[in-house]
C-alpha cells in the first residue's frame, strides 16, 4: 500500500503579505537600526560672547526613544567667528537635558565635560576675519523615553569675541536613536 503526503503550496510572498505591517514595528527592529531621527537648525541669529563659561547657542533638538536601552548619537555642525586677533577661538559642547522642563537655563549633563574639544577647521576670510566650522558628536545612553533634549553650548577661548550664527552661515544639529 502506497501512501502519498501532498502539503499545500507556499507562496512567500503572499505570507509576507499576511503580516500586514506597513512598516516593521520597533520591537522587531533589529540592533543597530535607526529608530528615528529629530533634525533642526538655525540660521542668522548671530550670538556672541567674551566670556569663559559656556553661553547657550539657541539651538537644540528633542527626541523621545521609544526604548530605554537606545543609544542617541547626536552631531552638530557650527560656523563660527572669532574676530581677527590669532590665538582666539570657540568651543562647543552638548547639554542634556530630560523630561518636559528642560530648559536652556538649567542643563543638567555636559556630555563632552572630558573630551578634548578640538575638532575645527580654522580659516580667514578676505576681511581678515578667523571663522571655523566645526563638526561635534556625541554618543548618549539616556536610559529613558521622556522627551531628551540635546543643546549647543559655547564659550570664548582666551577672551576673544565668539560668535556664531552669524549672516555667513548657520548651526545645526541631529539626534539618531539606535536601537540596542
């Protein structure tokens, strides 16, 4: 006696159909994908300072993760001005700030307090003037998914008049949660 097993055809593509996500949930997106990405920029509002302690630069960018896990790499790119006398300069860093008070008044983590902040391209324009354009990152492990902002903070090196955001050219800044 022969016996004869027939399974129904599979058709892939109509299975994957059957899922029925628009788009892959979060949950199932693996380590390492971007889960989102919060963009903003300013341009024109010059801001600038003599003094040594670190000024707020306006600009900044929330995000709220969707996992406590994420990392959040966030990178700034600041045109800057720093008169025309050598040996001045500017420097950057992010201030974290969590939850829905965050203010610029009241940052509560430098997250570049321990690093060397020396990544500028200097150059002098045909006035004799010292601009610098400079590119900061960070990586951050905010442990929660209330709202993170993340602002640029700068202040004058050896008592020059920093400015950035001036009419030649403006700042801006991104945060990329990537999932763990």
């Amino acid at each position: 006696m022969t016996v004869r097993i027939t399974k129904p055809e599979f058709n892939l593509r109509e299975k994957i159909s059957e899922l029925d996500y628009s788009r892959v949930p979060y949950e199932k997106m693996p380590a390492g994908s971007v889960v989102q990405v919060a963009f903003n920029s300013l341009y024109g509002s010059a801001i600038s300072t003599t003094s040594s302690s670190f000024q707020d630069s306006g600009l900044f960018v929330n995000i709220s993760p969707r996992f406590t896990s994420s990392k959040i790499i966030v990178t700034a790119t600041i045109d800057a001005q720093t008169g025309n006398a050598a040996g001045k300069g500017v420097e950057y860093t992010f201030f974290r700030n969590i939850g829905a008070d965050a203010t610029a008044t009241s940052p509560s983590v430098n997250l570049l307090e321990s690093a060397p902040n020396k990544n500028y391209i200097s150059y002098s324009s045909a006035d004799g003037y010292i601009h610098e354009r400079a590119i900061m990152m960070a990586e951050d492990n905010p442990n929660t998914i209330k709202r993170v902002q993340y602002r640029v903070f700068f202040h004058s090196h050896a008592g020059g008049n920093a400015g950035i955001n001036k009419d030649w050219g403006g700042i801006h800044i991104k945060a990329e949660e990537i999932r763990q």
